[in-house]
C-alpha cells in the first residue's frame, strides 16, 4: 500500500540552504501560492492548483502511477488562526471535493483521510480538535456514502497515553 501526505510544503529533496527563498521561487514566483494570510505552508488555505501540484509530486517523486491514501497533513494546526464555522469547514469541503473528483477519475488517487498530531488526540474543548464525525459528514454531504474518506493517521505509543 502506498501511502503519502500533502499540506507542508516541502523540498522534494534535501532542505535546501535557503529554504525561506526556496519555497518563495518554486511556489510564490510561480504563482502556485499567494504570500497571504493564515497558513501560507499548510494546503488546506491554497488554492485547488497547489494540491494537484503536491499530488502530481507525490506520485513522481514516489515512482507510483496511483497512491492508495493520500492523507491531509495537519489542518488543525489552522484552528488557531481561522473559525472553524464556515472558513475551516469551507476549506475542508474544498480538499474533499478535489480528492473526491481525483477518486472518481480514477487515476491518481484511491482513498484519503486526514493526517494529524494533535487533532483527533485533544480534548473536543481545544481549539485544535478535530472532529472525525465533522470531516465524515463533510465527505458524505459531498459525494454520500460513495464518499472515499477512509482512514485518519496520527502518532501513538504508550508514552503518549496521558491516563498512565
């Protein structure tokens, strides 16, 4: 199975030296991203353009023709800065959308879900809690129960386990 992110920006290689003039001259220069607002590194405030961009690049740089789950990596860490009524919640159905319609073409993509650190592990008072029954009705008001969101990754191992 072949599974991959998207969300930070990254260098499809080492870091380079400069990386702030890196990502300035691969994403900004060439109009992929606009130097505006909350989460300029993080895909779910960019435009559609950037995430067929990072897919095109998951797939080349992993040699695949089709990734099994792609994973949106960390959108909670936006809750800090946009309201989760209406702008987090539009830009969530945005991402769904574009997968969905990857998905159906059926031809890059099988499945997606959400990557996360925090969100699916804070308390729901957080503000960067994620909802799994929020991100599942998104997907399913979009594209009912043929919807393709399917998993959630995030870190876990004994001494994360606050309870011990």
């Amino acid at each position: 199975m072949v599974c991959t992110k998207g969300g930070y920006l990254t260098p499809d290689g080492a870091m380079p030296a400069d990386a702030n003039r890196y990502f300035f001259d691969e994403y900004i220069q060439r109009g992929r991203v606009h130097g505006e607002g909350s989460g300029r590194r993080v895909a779910i405030a960019w435009p559609r353009g950037v995430l067929e961009n990072q897919l095109n690049r998951s797939l080349k740089n992993l040699g695949a023709s089709c990734i099994d789950v792609y994973y949106l990596h960390n959108p909670e860490t936006q809750l800090g800065e946009i309201p989760r009524p209406g702008l987090f919640e539009s830009r969530c159905a945005k991402r769904l959308s574009f997968w969905n319609r990857a998905v159906a073409a059926g031809r890059k993509i099988k499945f997606y879900g959400m990557a996360t650190w925090n969100g699916f592990r804070q308390e729901a008072k957080a503000a960067d809690s994620l909802f799994l029954s929020e991100l599942e009705k998104i997907a399913r008001d979009l594209a009912g129960d043929a919807h393709h969101f399917r998993f959630v990754q995030l870190p876990y191992n004994p001494g994360n386990d606050r309870k011990h």
